[in-house]
C-alpha cells in the first residue's frame, strides 16, 4: 500500500551544547521551558540528553540537547539548520525583549519576516533562536516559571530555517516526497507548511553562499518532524527507501520512534511518533527532575550517573 508522506508538524528540534548545567539555566529561565526529561544519549551514555518542552513535553514543542563538555564550537554556514524559532504572543514581543535584555543576553531585533515580528538571541553556546510573535497559536506552553508570566509564555517550536546552497533541491524534497505546501517567499527565504502550517508546522529554506557550516557545539544536530503512529511511521520509511533515500531502520528512542535521513543539502532529518510521549517512565508532576535511563542502560545506573556529573535543576525555575 502507498501512503503519501504528511507530518502534521515539527516534532523537536535537537541541537549540541557544551556545559550541561549552563544549558539547564538558560533555557528554564531566560526561555522559561520545562525540562521534561534528563536522560542519556543512547548511542553515547557517558554524555546526558536534555529534553525542553511544555508542561508535557508535547510534539511541536520540544527541543533537545546533547551537551558535550569541552565540545568545540561549529560554525554557522550552508548545510545546517541554522536557526530555531519558537512562538509567543503577538502582544508580548516587547516583554520578552525586556526580558532577554534583562538578564544580559544581546537581543537583536525585533525586525520584521514573512509579516511577523522576530527577536534573535544566542544561547550559552551560541545557537542562534528566534522568538516569533506569531498570532493564533493556541497551544498553551508552560507556566511553571515564576518570572515568566503565563501570558507571555513561550508557546513551542514556531519553525526551523535551513540554509541551503542549492535551496532548490531542499525545496523539491519538502514539497515533493514530503507532502509539505510552498506558504510564500520572502527575499532569499522560501517557507514551507505542514498540515495547514502556523506555527509549529513551518521549515523555512534560506539560500546561504556561505561554505558548508560545522556541526558542533551552539548547532543544530537536527530537526525531526511528527509521525501520527508507528504504523504510519513504517509506511512513510518504505516510501522514503522505495524513492532511494538511505533512510535508518526504526529505532526506539523511548519516548518515541523514530528513523533518520539526510535532505539532498546536508541536514540530517527526522519522524518521529508522537506516542508514547515523556510521561511513560515518570509522573507528570516530576518531569525532568532525576535521571532516567531506558531499561536496556539500567544495570549501568552507577557508573553512567558518575559520568554524568550532578545536574542542579531549580525547582523554582522548572
Ligand atoms: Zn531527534
């Protein structure tokens, strides 16, 4: 059976970061996330995987790091994501510039792009994040940080920006294999929609000269898009290999499925399920504030947590 390929939106984007606890504080308090999972890279358990999100960590709002202490940092170029926007109210643009201001960060912006207001900020590593005032997001994101009022509160992912030599070639797969609709052009900026788009469903392709960036500490490892279930998931990975992309097997990643394929600019690509979803190992309640491991890694507990190192999580701020 042929099923045409159709992510209802972006799943997480997952990018590198240097120090742990340096990337805990700046993204639960400067950006007010919730850290909604501490856990391991499974295919390098000596190092953590941090998932940020909404109260639950649902798809569309989550961004994940893999911090490498000692890392070196990338460089911005052709052939990376080069840019991770999330969404806040439109009226709340100038707070989160105060903000951002406020606690020392250099907050560029805001400007105006494809008809919205954008702010850019760096995080502790440098990855570049913009926050989009986007109208009529209805997702509710979290408001468990006492200095962000819920109002203001960051909603969830808004969009990537892929930057592209031959951004054409990006733009055919997008549009063609992966059922995604041209949603208007902006200068050098071509922006794509999935199931209807708004945010939390956009890929932005930028044409970008540069030479090919390097992946590394501040960049974008890469960015996944959402699979409604696994059968579907399955389906969609038989379409990818029967159009000649070399596409992973399934792979569990505890959380959700999930299989991986590079686009034809260099960007390693994701779907993910959006079941079974971070509550399927803790409470609700106490997302993100232990170390958990898949069972597979749970004899090696010790030694992985002495690795590790301690990670302080304020209860305040989370
Ligand atoms: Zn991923």
């Amino acid at each position: 059976m042929r099923m045409a390929i159709a992510p209802h939106g972006l799943h997480h984007v997952t990018a590198i970061a240097s120090d742990p606890q340096g990337n805990v504080d700046f993204y639960t308090r400067a950006l007010g996330l919730r850290l909604v999972k501490q856990t391991v890279n499974f295919d390098a358990p000596d190092t953590y995987h941090l998932y940020y999100g909404d109260e639950v960590g649902n798809p569309s709002t989550i961004l994940t790091f893999f911090p490498w202490r000692g890392v070196a940092a990338g460089r911005q170029g052709s052939g990376l994501t080069t840019a991770t926007a999330f969404s806040v109210p439109p009226e709340s643009i100038g707070w989160w510039q105060r903000h951002l201001t406020g606690l020392g960060l250099d907050v560029d912006g805001p400007r105006t792009r494809d008809g919205e207001e954008v702010l850019t900020v760096s995080d502790p590593d440098g990855l570049v994040i913009d926050i989009v005032a986007a109208p009529g997001d209805a997702r509710s994101g979290w408001d468990g940080v006492a200095a962000i009022p819920a109002e203001h509160a960051v909603r969830g992912l808004h969009s990537v920006t892929m930057s592209e030599r031959l951004p054409e070639r990006t733009a055919a797969l997008l549009s063609g294999l992966l059922g995604m609709q041209l949603d208007g052009e902006d200068g050098d900026r071509a922006r794509f929609a999935m199931a209807g788009g708004g945010a939390g469903a956009v890929v932005d392709v930028a044409a970008d000269a540069r030479p090919r960036g390097l992946q590394a500490g501040g960049t974008v490892h890469h960015i996944a898009f959402r699979a409604p279930d696994k059968p579907t998931q399955a389906l969609w990975r038989r379409e990818l290999v029967e159009a000649g992309l070399h596409v992973t097997e399934i792979v569990d990643r505890q959380y959700f499925t999930s299989i991986y394929f590079h686009e034809p600019g260099g960007v390693l690509l994701e779907i993910a399920t959006d079941a079974p979803g971070f509550a399927i190992d803790e409470p609700l309640l106490e997302l993100g504030r232990s170390l958990k491991l898949p069972p597979w890694l749970e004899p090696s507990r010790e030694q992985i947590a002495a690795a590790l190192g301690p990670l302080r999580v304020d209860e305040r701020a989370s």
